[in-house]
C-alpha cells in the first residue's frame, strides 16, 4: 500500500469513529486526536469514555421539554471543559438553543476554554470563574437549570454542586465524585469518643481506615439527601474509567417527592457516626 492509500484509510478509520458532524478539530484540541487528526491506543480509549459518559447524559437531555432542545446544563469543575465541549458538540451545536456553562476556579482554564469556544463558533457555552459555590447565586447564571454535572469536582465541590442543583432546581444531577476530607476530618475529631461507645468505630480507627470509610460515607450520605430532598438515586460505575480510581457515579432524578425515611436514615447515620454538626452545614433537611 503506498503512503497515500495508507493515510486514507486512517483518515476512514478514524472518522469511522465519529458521530456525524462531530468537530475533527473539538477533538484535536482535547488531545482525543492527535496532532494529524488520528487516533492511537490511548486516544481511542479516551473517545470510548467520553462517549461513554455522554450517552448517560444524552439520555437524560432528552428527557428535558423538546427533547432537550433549549436544555440549560451546568458543569462544575469544570477543568478543561471537555465533557462541557463534547456534549456541546454532539448535542447542542444542531439545535440553535439551549446553554452549557462551565464553573471553574483555575482562571487560565476558563480562558483558556472561552477562546477555544470562540475559535469553534460554541456560542451558547460560557465559562465562568467562579466557585461552585459562589455559582449558586452569581448572575451569569439562570434561576433555573436542567442538568448539573460534577466530574472529579474536587473534595467538597461535589458537595457544593448538589446544593447548586438543589437551588436551581435541576432536573437531573450527574456527579462523579473525587476525594473528599471533610467526613474524614469529623470523623478524625470524634474517634476517641466513638471508639469508646461502639465497636463500629473500630471501622475507621487507623488513618487509612478513615479516610476510606469518610470517603465511601461520603457518597451514601449525599445519596440519602438527596432523596430526602426530593429525588430518585441510582448509583452504578463509570465503566471503562481506567485512569481514576474514582469512578462512582450518582445519577439524580428529581421527582419531588421527599423521602422522609431517607432522612431519617440520615439524620441516624449522622449521630452513628458523631457528625450531627453536618446537618447545620452539608444536609439541611427540610
Ligand atoms: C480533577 S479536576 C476535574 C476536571 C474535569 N471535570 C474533568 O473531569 O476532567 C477538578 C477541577 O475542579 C476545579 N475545582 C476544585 N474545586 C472547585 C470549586 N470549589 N469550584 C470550582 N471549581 C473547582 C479544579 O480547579 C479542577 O480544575
């Protein structure tokens, strides 16, 4: 095969790959493609995941009035923007509606995300340098908006995007939670006293323990305030993340419905543990 056949067929091979119309150049900037426009062994596994991830919320934009047409959708922590540009990209660019915003701390990446934008023609994505947080109310952003995602927000950025999304009375929360240190910190604060009222603590006794079952508490708490706050839960695995060993992800469906025994089991998994003082913080039952 001489060398033009040859990259002919790499270039078949690689658009083979794609969705229909989906950006050649997107997927250079995002290192999915490299350089020349091609895929190699890693840059076809990171495709995979991506598209992995987007079909969950592609799933869900669909189920948005109009089929999610004019669906407003929130990334927090946003890094990059990847997941941001990638369901832009495959799900919003066709339409001529609806918003993607990215909320992110590193102001060289929001900068570097807006220009990249400008350079695509994104028009309906802005990126904000913010914190989750300080997004919940900052003017840029509607009162209202249909989906949050929250990919490896870091520590208690999670934490804070289910309360964005509680605020703005998301209709679907996708979260991919990081590390977090808080529990673990209360937990660290409180273990003489819990060592001596209950065998249990004798789960997170050693550091390596605490920070283990802080983190895995962690999650089960925010399920269950979740439905306490009016939504349905389903939590399953990020398949195919290899790079992270954080791959659990929480899909939240509001249904606004509050589920009272969800906050009971809350509020009694708190003074299991010794971490009531989060009720006045993190889980503000209703
Ligand atoms: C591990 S990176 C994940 C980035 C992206 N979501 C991804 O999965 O590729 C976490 C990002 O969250 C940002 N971040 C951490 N805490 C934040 C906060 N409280 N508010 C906004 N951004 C935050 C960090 O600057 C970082 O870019």
């Amino acid at each position: 095969m001489n060398k033009a056949s040859k990259a002919s067929r790499a270039e078949a091979e690689v658009l083979a790959e794609l969705r229909p119309g989906q950006s050649v150049e997107l997927l250079k900037e995002l290192h999915i493609l490299t350089r020349e426009g091609r895929l190699n062994q890693d840059s076809r596994r990171k495709l995979k995941q991506v598209y992995h991830l987007f079909q969950f919320i592609e799933k869900l934009l669909r189920e948005v009035p109009g089929e999610g047409a004019e669906a407003s959708l929130a990334d927090h922590g946003a890094g990059k923007s990847y997941l941001g540009f990638i369901i832009y990209d495959l799900f919003f660019k066709q339409g001529g509606a609806g918003h993607v915003y990215g909320i992110e701390t590193r102001a060289e990446l929001v900068e570097k995300s807006r220009a990249l934008a400008a350079r695509l023609g994104f028009d309906r994505m802005a990126f904000l340098n913010l914190t989750v947080a300080e997004s919940a109310t900052a003017a840029e952003l509607p009162p209202r908006i249909d989906v949050v995602t929250a990919l490896h927000a870091c520590d208690t950025a999670t934490d804070d995007a289910i309360a964005f999304g509680l605020a703005k009375q998301a209709r679907f929360m996708v979260l991919v939670p990081c590390c977090q240190a808080e529990v673990a910190a209360c937990l660290r604060e409180t273990k003489a006293l819990a060592l001596s009222r209950t065998p249990l603590a004798e789960l997170w006794r050693h550091p390596l323990h605490t920070r283990e079952i802080g983190s895995q508490l962690t999650n089960v708490l925010r399920c269950l305030y979740l439905e306490a706050s009016g939504y349905q839960v389903t939590v399953t695995e990020l398949v195919g993340w290899e790079h992270s060993m954080k791959n659990e992800l929480i899909i939240a469906r509001r249904t606004g419905q509050r589920k009272a025994s969800a906050a009971e089991r809350l509020r009694e998994l708190l003074e299991q543990f010794g971490l009531t003082s989060l009720l006045e913080t993190r889980f503000r039952l209703a």
